[in-house]
C-alpha cells in the first residue's frame, strides 16, 4: 500500500498592472529573474511578518489595508513628547531609584495612556508625588524613595494622586509648596 501525500495547491491572484509595475521597478535583477510569484510570496511573507492586519474594517480616508508595526520604535514615537515630560517629572524627584528603567516605564505609559488615561493627568500625578517628597523632607528632613517609574505606574500608586490632579488643575504651581 503506498501513502499519498496532499498535494499543495496554488491559488491564482489577479495584479493590477500599476501594482505589478511597481513592484518590477522596486525588484533587483536577481530577483526579476526568480519570476514575479516568487517576488509577490516574499513581499506577502515580509508584509505579514510585520503584523499586517488586512482584514480591518475601512474607515474614512483610509487607502486599503492598513499595516500595524509591532516594531517598538513605532510605539515609542506615538508617546513619546508627553513621556518625556512625565520622565523629567517624575526623575526631578529629590530622592529616587538609582537604576531607572526608562524603556519599562514607557511601556507602562502607552499602556495606561491605550486604557484611556490621560496623560497630562499622569504628569501632574508625577509633579504632586515630587512635591509631597520635597514637602516631607523639608518637614521631617528624610522620606522614602520614590519607586521606579514603571513600578508606580504599573502598580496604581498614581491613582491616589489622580484626585487631587483632577479637583485642581489650574492651581497648581510645582513651584510654591502647598501647605495642607
């Protein structure tokens, strides 16, 4: 008895010609010469290897399918003017962590800022708890350290500072200590 095996069937597309130029003019000889299936499956392969999402609904404006990058940098640029002011905050603390883990901490930012906190409300949540550490070594001339960045904001500690963030923001002076 012998075995058969599946056979691995093709499946014919169909390219715009304006696509199919585009890609032979982006293609090196090399490449031309392995023929234009072999171009087309390594550009799907390299498309779908960076996450493309190609079966999201349209919205407005939108051209086609949108490709979503899972390449951190991506991420990073999205956030990364209002983390910079929460980091400058936050290490503007008179007593901190020695190792900061800034990379962790801008991670945990996005994160929090996708569940849809704000994130001026982060920074000013950053400015009262530098503010209550300077108070309280001013006062009793020692306190705890702040925690690592990504830990405070990962762990919630931010949250018991959101209220007081939220019920004066336009009061707020990091520069004259509030006397409670």
């Amino acid at each position: 008895m012998t075995e058969t095996k599946p056979k691995k069937k093709a499946n014919r597309v169909y390219i715009h010609p304006v696509i199919k130029d585009r890609i032979v003019s982006n293609c090196s000889e090399y490449q031309l010469q392995q023929g234009l299936s072999k171009i087309v499956n390594d550009l799907l392969d390299k498309s779908l290897t960076q996450c493309a999402i190609l079966n999201k609904p349209r919205t407005e404006g939108s051209e086609g399918a949108k490709v979503y990058s899972n390449n951190i940098k991506d991420k990073e640029k999205k956030y990364k003017e209002e983390f910079d002011e929460f980091w400058k905050v936050y290490r503007s603390s008179p007593k901190g962590v020695n190792s900061p883990k800034k990379h962790r901490a801008l991670e945990e930012f996005s994160l929090l800022i996708k569940k849809g906190v704000k994130s001026d409300l982060l920074i000013k949540a950053a400015q009262i708890a530098v503010r209550d550490q300077k108070l309280k070594i001013e006062t009793e001339g020692d306190c705890l350290c702040l925690p690592d960045a990504f830990r405070w904001l990962r762990d919630g500690v931010y949250e018991s500072l959101l209220d007081e963030a939220k019920a004066a923001p336009q009061q707020y002076n990091s520069n004259t200590p509030t006397i409670l």
